[in-house]
C-alpha cells in the first residue's frame, strides 16, 4: 500500500503550521507540567477531519510524551506508575467494550470540576494518593480519553499533589500519559481507523515534539519548584475554565 507524505485531507501550509505547533506546545508541556496537549488538540480540531482528531492526537501525544520520559527517565516514580498502568488497562479496556457515546459536555464539566478540585481545594487524603487512589485515576481518566481527548490536566493536577519537585512531576506525568496514549492505536485501529494514511504526519509531529520537548526542559531547569507549581496551577485552572466553557456551548441546561 503507497502512503503519501500527507493524509489528502490535510493542506501542506496547515501541516507546517502544525509541526510548528507541536514544537511549542511540547516545549509549554515540558517547562510548564501541562497544557500543551490541550493546546495542540485545539489547534488539530480547527483544520483537520473530526474523526481523525482524537486518534491521531493520541498517537501524537504518544510519542511526545515519550520523547519527554525518556528525557526525564531519572525523575520518573516508578511506584505510581506501577499503580498506574493496571488502571489505563482496565480503562482502555471499559472503554473499548461499552463504546458509549455520551455528550461530550458532561465530560468536559467533570474534568473541569476536578482540576478546579484538585489545584484550589481542600487538599484530599493521603490514601487517595496511594496504589488504589492512583488506579481508580487512572481508570477513570483512561475510559473518558478515548472518547474527548482531554483527560492531560486531571491527571496533571492529581500526579502535581503527589510531588513537590518539578522534574518528578513532569517526568511521571509524561510517563503516565505514555501509558494512556498507548491503547488508543489498538483501540481505534479495532474500529477501522487508518492510522497508515496519518503515519508520516505523526512521524513528523513526533520529532518535533521532542525537539520542543529538549528546549522546555532547559526552561524548567532555570525554574524552581514553588514557582513551577503556581505556573501549573495557573494553566490548569485556566484548561479547566475552558471546558467549563466548552460544556457551556454545547449543553442547553444553562440556557
């Protein structure tokens, strides 16, 4: 099968744009701890077809966040990966099953509370933060991915409580999301996406997400750690504020 270099639904001035767009927002996620996937997302769903957004993103997303791992691998907490990955599985695999199509605002409402939670409230137990708090997250995070694309901040403002240093939290967030990525190629290529007709695209957002990702991480080296938490905190609170906003458009209860 011949694969073109761009999927024919996608203009070469909006794929350059777009690669340049993955170098920034890998470099906001590196520096900053999140956001630059929600930005990203933002950007893709503008231009490209709606049934190739979430998917390629998740591929993309995929491989960024690997590029940071393997960057930061030293930093990574390997006990709330552990307790993490049992999660994406079963979340993955829930998802797959039940295939629900529920309105999306419902999501983007819950995510938002949740930030909004989880970076200005009171702080939670620490048991939630344990081997169970972290599989029940990561379960729940998992099954609402495949379906909004837009779980990176909840589970940033729950790995953020877990850690004060920086660079332990950027390096398990990315390690984390690695593994909630990962299931959406099976996922969706179950379900008869062609994720061969995007490979290069992806290939190429891939690349220079890690070259965004290697400029960001000299930026959070020239941060410290309370200044970085309060810079997440900021771009959490104003991700959530979006989907708040987001869920405000699509649903007509507040009408």
């Amino acid at each position: 099968m011949d694969i073109a270099l761009l999927p024919e639904s996608l203009d070469l001035s909006v794929a350059l744009f777009l690669l340049a767009s993955s170098v920034i927002t890998s470099m906001i996620t590196a520096s900053l701890g999140a956001g630059g996937g929600v930005l990203l997302l933002i950007l893709m769903a503008t231009w490209m077809p709606a049934a190739a957004i979430i998917p390629v993103h998740g591929m993309i997303q995929l491989g960024s966040n690997g590029g940071r791992a393997i960057l930061t691998w030293k930093h990574i907490d390997w006990r709330t990966i552990a307790a993490f990955a049992p999660g994406v599985i079963a979340g993955a695999a829930a998802g797959a099953w039940l295939l629900v199509s529920l309105p999306a605002y419902l999501w983007q409402l819950t995510i938002a509370v949740f930030v909004l939670y989880l970076c200005w409230g009171p702080a939670l137990p620490k048991s939630a933060f344990g081997p169970v708090g972290v599989f029940i997250a990561a379960t729940i995070t998992s099954f609402v991915s495949l379906f909004v694309g837009a779980t990176g901040p909840l589970v940033a403002a729950f790995i953020k409580q877990i850690h004060v240093d920086r660079f332990r939290t950027v390096a398990t967030f990315a390690t984390a999301m690695v593994l909630q990525h990962a299931p959406k190629a099976l996922v969706f290529g179950v379900t008869g996406f062609v994720f061969a007709h995007w490979l290069p695209f992806i290939l190429a957002m891939v690349a220079c997400g890690f070259a965004g990702t290697w400029i960001g991480l000299r930026l959070l080296n020239s941060l410290n750690n309370s200044w970085f938490s309060k810079a997440l905190n900021l771009v959490l609170t104003i991700l959530a504020l979006r989907l708040m906003w987001q869920a405000s458009q699509a649903a007509d209860w507040w009408i």
